[in-house]
C-alpha cells in the first residue's frame, strides 16, 4: 500500500484534507480519534489509567475527564511517561489491526496531528502537511471549538514551527483561504500525484524518459534529498555504508535537471540485491536489466544498481554502488570539487546549459549523458589532483 502520512498545526483544517482523501477512496486512521477510542468506557486502557492515576480522573458518568486526567499526567516527567505507557501502546496496536486491514492496492492517510515532533516522516512514502497562517488559526480554534485567545496562542506555540513542517513536508497544501480552494488541491493531489505513486510502486511502473531540461538552482532541493535519504536509510540500515546527495542537485548554484541522484554505498553488489525489493516497495523501484559505470581507466565497466523513485511529483535516481569500483568514490569526488571550485562550476553550468538547448526536444537523456561525459572525464583528473593536493577524503 502506498503510507501518507498527514500533518499540520492545531487549526489547520487537516480533518477537511482527511474527509477529502477519504471520500477518493483513502483509508483514513485518525490517531488522535484512536487516542480516545482506547481509553473508552469499559476498556483496559481506561482500567489502566485510573489503577495509575486514581479514581478522581473519571467523569460522573464513568468517561474519562481529561482536564483532571492532565492535571496528574503532566505534573512532572515520570508521570508523563507512566501517561504514555498506557496509551501508545494500546494506540500503535489499533492502528496495526487497521493498517493491516487496508488492500494491497490501497492508500492510507495516517493522520497524525504531532507527526513532526515525534520525527516519524521517514515511516511514509510521502508526508502532507496542511498549513494556515497562525491569524487564521486562531480564529478558528476561537469560533469554531471555543477557545480563548490565549488558550488558542498556547497550544500553537508547543507544536512544531512553520519552517520544522516545511522541511519535513513533500507536499504543502495551503489552507488559509476558502475551503473549495484545498479541497481542489486536494483533488489534484490524489489524482496526480498518490493514485499514480501507488501503482508506480505496485506494478514496479518504469518512468517515463525525460529530456535533457535543464531547471536553475533550487534552494530546496537539499531538503528533499535528506527525506528520500532518511527513508532509504531506514530501510538499508546497517546492510550499507553511506547513503549521500550526490549528482547537480547537491551543488549550491548549480543550474541542473531537477532529477534528485543518491548514492548507496555497499561492500558487495550482493548486499544491494538483498535488500532491493524492500526498497523498490518503500518507493525506489529497482529498474531492470544491467547498469553500469563507465571507467576511467578504459577497462571493463563498473557494475551497481539503480533504482528509480515511484513518486510523480519528485524524480529520483538511486544509484547503488559497491566499493569493489571507483565509481561510488569518484561520485563523492565530484559533487566535493565543485563545491569548493566556482569557476569549475561556472564551467560546468556552461556545458550543461550549452548542450541542453542544442539537444531540446530530444525526448531522452542519453545523447546528453554521452556528450556531457568528454567533459566529465577531464574534469575527473582536475578533481583527483585537487584532492590530492588538499588530502580529500570521502
């Protein structure tokens, strides 16, 4: 199944966003509606809270009063943590039974209100963070819950900031304005971007070729690099060594296609095959056939892997590399000498932008790749004395 992972501020509107993806078919599950289902009349989380916390925690009519709950669970750090393992537990079993419930073609919104805070991004295929200006938020949580301003001000200020969600989000919706203007992005959304990321991954889809349109410099592509890497890490672990940004897009100021490459490193090409369809299913898909480097010594060419990210709306190219060649030193070498060369970059650019307008329309990458790699192959022996003459190491 494809794993969404939904987000956003105390007043957002992410529950429209939720209604929204379920009305196209998502299976939403609601943590914090989870939250109060296992602490319910009658359940063993409820029993659980009141042997820890005392009978002063139960409403007249047997619910859980939570104002007098908070009172005791947040007092200090002990009984905080005493709060938490009573109900995440019970809360991570529920949403187990649900996520095991969904179809093998389907897509689950985990909506989860402190998804940031708690640094679960790298558990989703993809994360949607739904955003409104903090004076609209107010407002909301003043009109439609009841709040006090104060209250209001409060509960936004122990949440994660603007620029913690906006690094963590592949997808920002904005929901500051009219409602039937997210609940169009969020239409696009599903049709553009999840329905098709969802088969992509499933039926191991090839993506289709792109030409050689060069895009400039994109200040976050940092960023989203550090996303797909954390979820490529999780799954590689200790099976790899390094896992980096490599390629244009690592390189401050380089105009470049605005195709993310990474680089796993292993010790053997054995290592990467173990570990190629769990990557393939969190959303890298292993392409067929053989790959290759080319070597800079004329010998024979260096084989890898490759894997290609699923996601429509963010190309990747994942080349994993064994240290039985040089190609996953060189990949470092390079992205590094540029970095500490501007007019080697400067060059670079050049060549890029040159051949990219006399290759425009063509509707593949490869006569690009070829007449780049002259350049390339040059600028390779500039970089192995650079690095010798400032003992680089990768």
């Amino acid at each position: 199944m494809l794993r969404v992972g939904l987000t956003g501020g105390i007043g957002a509107g992410k529950s429209t966003v939720a209604r929204r993806l379920a009305e196209h078919g998502a299976v939403v599950v609601d943590s914090d509606r989870l939250a109060r289902e296992v602490v319910e009349p009658g359940t063993e989380g409820l029993a659980a809270l009141v042997e820890a916390f005392g009978g002063e925690i139960l409403a007249e009519d047997g619910s859980l009063d939570r104002p007098a709950l908070a009172a005791k669970a947040f007092r200090d750090e002990e009984s905080r943590q005493l709060l938490n393992s009573i109900t995440h537990p019970r809360i991570g079993a529920r949403t187990a039974e649900l996520v095991a419930q969904v179809p093998a073609d389907g897509i689950l919104v985990h909506d989860v209100p402190l998804l940031v805070e708690a640094g679960y991004t790298a558990n989703y295929h993809v994360v949607v963070v739904v955003h409104a200006p903090e004076e609209t938020r107010v407002k909301r949580l003043i009109e439609l819950r009841g709040m006090t301003e104060q209250d209001a001000r409060a509960r936004i200020a122990t949440q994660a900031t603007e620029e913690q969600r906006r690094a963590a989000a592949d997808i920002w919706l904005d929901n500051g304005g009219t409602e039937d203007i997210v609940l169009a992005e969020v239409d696009r959304l599903w049709a553009d971007r999840l329905v098709p990321f969802e088969a992509n991954i499933r039926l191991r889809r090839p993506r289709p070729p792109a030409g050689p349109v060069i895009s400039p410099y994109d200040e976050t592509w940092p960023a989203q690099a550090e996303r797909a890497l954390a979820r490529i890490r999780q799954v590689v672990e200790e099976r790899a060594e390094r896992a980096d940004h490599i390629g244009s897009t690592a390189v401050v100021g380089l105009p470049a296609k605005d195709i993310l490459d990474l680089q796993v490193t292993v010790s053997t090409l054995e290592d990467a095959d173990a570990f190629a369809g769990e990557l393939s299913d969190a959303g890298f898909v292993r392409a067929s056939g053989d790959w290759w480097d080319f070597p800079q010594d004329g010998g024979e060419n260096w084989p890898k892997r490759f894997h290609y990210g699923a996601d429509p709306g963010r190309p990747v190219n994942l080349h994993v590399r064994s240290r039985e060649t040089p190609a996953w030193r060189l990949a470092l070498l390079f992205r590094d000498w540029l970095r500490q060369n501007p007019a080697e970059l400067a060059a670079y650019a050049e060549v890029k932008r040159a051949l990219a307008k006399e290759l425009d329309g063509d509707p593949t990458i490869d006569a690009y790749a070829t007449r780049k790699q002259a350049w390339v192959d040059a600028a390779f022996a500039r970089a192995e004395a650079w690095a010798a003459a400032t003992s680089w190491t990768p």
